[in-house]
C-alpha cells in the first residue's frame, strides 16, 4: 500500500488553525494574524518536504524502506549522547530498525539509561556541567531547567514543519517562568491537526488485580477498598502457593521516584485523577492536603489491616524496581497500585509465558459512593515538563531538530512502531491495522521488543500518538482497536465475556477531559524556593510514615505514629507550597 505523506496532512491542516485551548478565552485579531503568518511559514516548507518524497518515492528501488528519503547529510555521520530517567537496557547493536534508521540519516542516539538515584545522578550533572546532548528527566526537568542546561527552543521549533505541526498550538503551555521553551513533550497527544486522541482500551492506573482472583470469584462487580481485599484474602488463603512460589496477597512498590503506590491511591479513593500531592475539587479548584484527611487515616488503617492478616509483607518496602518486576513476573502476585507503562515489561512476559489468568486489570476502586474519576481523554495541554531537553552542551542541536523533525514523518512513525506491511502488520477486513501473530510475539518480549524493533527511539523522541485525523489510522499499536481484539488470548476473550464487555476500560465511568492545569505534579517551583523546599518535605514526611503506619503493631501504636504525621506534616510550610500551586492553576485556567 503506498502510504500518504505527513507532509500532506500539514498542507491540508494548515488551511484552518485553531489556538483556542480547552477552556481558553477567545482569539484576538492579532492572534489569528500570527497564526496566518506561521502557518504560511509551514506550508512553504512542507511544499519542499512534499518535493522531497516525491523524488524519494521514484528512489524505491534502490531499497531505503517504504520510500524514506535520507536526510541530506546521511553520509556525514553523527552521535548524540541521550540520558534518560528511566533504569533499562541500551538495544543491540544490530537492532535492524535502529541500523536503518542510522543508514538514512547518519544520526546515531547513543542511550544512557538510570542507574542509582536520580536526584543524585542529576545533581553531579548540575555540579560539573557535564551534560549529556539530551536528557529526559520526567518532572525533574526543573532542576536541569533552574541551573541554565537547556538550550531554548521557542526560536527554534518553528523553523521545522514537523515538529512545529506538533507543538505550535501549546507553546504557552510548554513556556516557563522565564518565558522559554525548554522541553519537548513526548508522551499524550497534544493540541495539534495531525492527531486526535484515541479509543481507551484499558485503564492504566489504580489498583489492579490478577484475573484468576476475579475468575475464582465468579467475576464479580468490585468497587470498594474492602470488597478489593476481600476477594484477595480468599484466594490468598485457597491459593497459599502458584506454581512453587509463596503467594503475595498485595505489593507497594515505594522505590525512588516509583513512590505513588505508597503516596497517592487516596486521591484516587476520592474520585480525582493522578494530580500529584494535593487534592484538587474539580468543580471549583480548592485545594487540601488529602495525606492529612479521614480518607487518608483509614486507607493506610485497611492496609495495616492487611499487614496483620498476612497479605501484605514487609519486605515490600525495601525492594527495588527490578525486585518487583521480578517477583510479578511470577505471577505470584495477586494485586497492587500501580500504573499499566510501569510493569507492562512484566506483563508482557506473562503473556508470552501462557500464563493469560496471571495478568491483570485495573478496577474502578473508591470510597463508598464515590464516582471513579480514573480514565483521563487528553485535553491536549503538555506538563510543560515531560520530555526531552537539548543540552548546552550539545554542538549540533541543528542537526538533532532536523533528525526529530525527520522521524515525524508519518511513514517513519510507521516504520518504527508497526514495521513493514505484510511482514510485520496487514490491513484487517474493516480497513484498520493489525500485527502479524510473528511480529506481536516480539513485542511481548520485552528484549526481543528492544532489540529488533524501534521501540527504544519511539520511545525517548517526539512522536505522533492518537489516531491520524487524516484517516482514523492509530498511530501506533497500542491504538489500535483491531490489534487489542486481535492481541487477546482465547482466555482473555472469555474473561472480557464474563463481563460482557469489549474492552476492560468500560468497567470505569466515561474518561474526563481534564482541566487545563491539570496535572499539579508537572508544575515548575522554583529551586530553593519556600514552596520548592516544602513539597519536597511533603514528600520525605508521608515516605517516613506510610510504612510505619502500615507495619504498626496493634490500633494503639497506629493512633500513636498518625499523630506523630500529622505534627511533623502541619509543622510543614503548607501554605507556601499551597499558594503556589493555587497561582499556578489560576494562572493556566486563564488561557
């Protein structure tokens, strides 16, 4: 199938343009004649990308794939350093993707994956300015964006069709305090006219739950905290041991910056969304402090609780990432909080094992007459924070922006998500998109995924996601809705039938589409500054107590270490912190 230019999509989306964000205030004449001006400036260019292909397309023979036309320097080759936040695995050197990709623009991403302490890695960076080409560093980017790092790029993205296509219409979200841009945001579909955002298949955060507890307990209806470990506790007394391992009844994951599984299920409990440490009302912005509530007080009670019946151990919160991988992959694990992207690894590798009844899905868990608030639809703003910046140290960012822009194209995208048609993915019979049963077993396997496939590049770079508003395609594999249903196992279809649903995401309540400061973790403080001092205390206050509240011996000595959080908590600057975040939305509601 001869695959339609990205380039094309930019022609047709530049006709119209909209910079009315999701809850802005209306367009100015000056506005509308700026975005006039810009988009005459990404025609032009996207008129000389169109030439391009074209010639690359009579070039198909000479066996670049799919008629990727090579950057123009192809021949001058390029390294570029990219620390990323995440602990991993640098792919093969014969990664046949990767390799390509190399051949056709002479740029090679040389990865350096996490390994310690972020903040100490970070703050060794900072001390001696030597700084990788490229850093992800997820809401840690402050640091990086405070001690001068980054190079600004509000100057910059507009002079490349691509990337300008992905970011123009939230350049005010991406801008900082100072008035640069520093990051490019690289996971959500933003505000843009190439994507929209796709179909929720599954929910990816919460309180998840092995299907073979749900399928011993005869599919039930679960919504509470107490009914969630009910059925825990029953099959964790029929089902002392699976397969040769001792049964784990619930984990908390409490390593790093991983920490929300001991630190925010309560404002889940309470109908909102993964905003961070502090509750949001969604109906009129007012903050609180939900660590200091009743809802906090008898949430880590129920899992004291669980501690003392034997459900939960308390080796849970001194093992690492790679421990609590390792022990999920088991599949001795029947439940915990968590988000999907962080133990999907493990997931996968159940699923490539057979074991279908070991892995899981999220249920839509609250306090007792609560609506769920967990599914999120984007309302296309950026964090402004979570993505890649481009050092000072970098000596070419030139180039770099030009490889970015280069892999935006949408048969690049293609290329390093689905592969190549026919070998990799066909057409399904409704026109949709599907792998191929040889190229999905690659992707359950988390190595075979890193090594043969693009998935590492895709990964760590700007990238298209949602489906294209051009032809409904999803952008990638986890888009796609004939690739989940085709991606099911005979036993994960009758599971789905138990329930009678089609997808596990319709046992939430419809996705939000958040407001436009949302989410509050994303929000820059100032370093060093009263309200920067006091959520990091936040934070080392509720890390010092949690466990201990959930390991406490009896309800007396529970009582005893809650006041003890609730002195050191309130002794806290809370109001600085809370004025600040309290800016801070007032601020982004406005535009």
């Amino acid at each position: 199938m001869k695959m339609k230019k990205l380039c094309a999509v930019l022609l047709t989306a530049a006709m119209v343009v909209s910079v009315t964000g999701c809850g802005a205030s209306s367009n100015t004449t000056a506005q509308s004649e700026s975005v006039v001006a810009e988009n005459t400036a990404v025609e032009s260019e996207s008129e000389k990308t169109t030439a391009a292909n074209t010639e690359g397309e009579a070039q198909d023979t000479s066996g670049n794939y799919g008629g990727l036309v090579p950057m123009e320097d192809a021949d001058d080759p390029v390294t570029y350093t990219v620390f990323v936040r995440d602990p991993g695995v640098v792919p093969s050197d014969d990664n046949p993707v990767i390799k390509k990709i190399q051949e056709l623009t002479g740029v090679t991403l040389k990865f350096e994956f996490l390994v310690g302490d972020l903040d100490q890695k970070l703050g060794v960076m900072i001390a001696g300015g030597d700084y990788p080409d490229v850093i992800f560093a997820g809401d840690k980017a402050t640091k990086l964006m405070d001690a001068g790092a980054f190079i600004p790029l509000e100057d910059e993205i507009p002079k490349y069709p691509n990337l300008n296509a992905m970011y123009s219409q939230t350049m005010d979200y991406l801008k900082q305090a100072d008035g640069h841009v520093y990051n490019m945001e690289i996971y959500g579909t933003l505000k843009n006219d190439v994507t929209e955002p796709a179909p929720i298949f599954e929910c990816g955060l919460g309180f998840f739950i092995q299907k073979a507890v749900l399928a011993e307990a005869g599919y039930p209806t679960i919504r509470t905290v107490e009914e969630y470990f009910q059925i825990i506790e029953d099959y964790l007394a029929k089902y002392p041991e699976i397969d040769g391992i001792k049964t784990s009844g619930f984990e908390i994951l409490a390593d790093g910056w991983r920490n929300w599984a001991l630190l925010n299920p309560v404002q889940n409990l309470m109908g909102a969304g993964n905003d961070g440490a502090i509750y949001v009302d969604q109906k009129t912005y007012e903050t609180s402090f939900f660590q200091i509530s009743d809802d906090s007080y008898n949430f880590y009670k129920k899992l004291n609780d669980e501690y003392k019946k034997g459900v939960i151990n308390a080796e849970t919160f001194t093992q690492d990432y790679d421990q609590y991988i390792s022990k999920i992959t088991t599949g001795s694990v029947l439940g915990f909080y968590d988000q999907n992207w962080n133990f999907s690894g493990a997931q996968n590798l159940l699923k490539a094992d057979g074991k279908n009844d070991r892995t899981y899905v999220a249920l839509p868990i609250t306090n007792p007459g609560v609506t769920d608030g967990y599914l999120d639809k984007s309302n296309g703003i950026p964090t402004g924070t979570n993505g890649i910046g481009i050092t000072i140290n970098c000596e070419n960012p030139e180039r770099l922006l030009r490889f970015y822009d280069w892999l935006l194209q949408r048969e690049v995208q293609d290329y390093l998500q689905w592969g190549e048609e026919g070998k990799d993915w066909n057409l399904t019979e409704d026109g949709g998109k599907a792998l191929t049963d040889e190229r999905r077993a690659i992707v359950y396997d988390t190595a075979r995924n890193r090594d043969e496939t693009g998935f590492t590049l895709w990964n760590y770079c700007p990238k298209w996601q949602g489906v294209y508003t051009e032809d409904g395609m999803p952008c990638g594999t986890g888009e796609s809705a004939d690739e989940y249903l085709a991606s099911q196992s005979d036993y994960d279809k009758q599971f789905l039938d138990s329930y009678n649903m089609k997808y596990p995401a319709e046992m939430f309540s419809d996705p939000i589409i958040r407001p436009n400061y949302y989410p509050v973790w994303a929000m820059t403080l100032e370093d060093g500054s009263a309200a920067a001092v006091a959520s990091t205390k936040i934070t080392d206050v509720t890390m010092k107590f949690f466990p201990r509240l959930i390991l406490a011996d009896d309800e007396a000595e529970y009582d005893t270490i809650w006041n003890e959080f609730l002195g050191e908590f309130n002794a806290i600057d809370l109001n600085s912190y809370q004025a600040e975040i309290d800016r801070q939305i007032a601020e982004k509601m406005s535009k």
